[in-house]
C-alpha cells in the first residue's frame, strides 16, 4: 500500500536560485512530528510505489512526479498547474 505524504519544506544546493537542484524534501507526520528525506529517497519512493507526495499551495493540492532532464538525471516536480515557478521550488527551507 502507497502512503501518501504532503511535502512542505525543501533545501536546494542554493537557496537563492529559483531552479537550483532540490536535495531533500520534509514535511510532517500526523502526530507533527517532523521528517526530512533526500530527492534521492524520494524518488526511489515514488517509482517503487512506497510513497505519493504532494504540494498543497493556497487551498489547492498538486502532486509531487518524478521527471527526466534531457540529461537522463531524475528530479522531483509537480505537475503541470499553471503556476511558475514550480510550488514545490516556492516551498520554504527545511530546518
């Protein structure tokens, strides 16, 4: 069974570049304990159906995919709803 979690910090390698790598993604669990994963982890999740991510930006929830650059290196984004940049580049930085 696929437990879904909703992500709402990120940490990119830096911080002030809007489309800089992202490392790990966190958020937290139902008793508001806090976690923390590398993209790594999180897209191993997600391709082995482990995990489903998703973003929620003002009232609307948007899920966390695994894409390909033109490079073959995997990365995290969500999907396409219209908004740039990506809501889960916009999310805060993880502690």
């Amino acid at each position: 069974m696929t437990d879904t979690h909703q992500i709402k910090c990120i940490n990119k390698s830096d911080r002030d570049n809007p489309h800089e790598r992202i490392i790990n993604v966190g958020g937290s669990d139902t008793n508001g304990k806090r976690w923390k994963i590398s993209q790594v982890a999180a897209i191993d999740g997600i391709q082995s159906q482990k995990w489903k991510f998703f973003v929620s930006v003002a009232g609307s929830s948007v899920w966390v995919v695994v894409a390909e650059s033109r490079y073959g290196n995997k990365y995290l984004k969500t999907e396409n709803d219209g908004e740039e940049p990506n809501n889960l580049l916009s999310l805060p930085e993880c502690p």
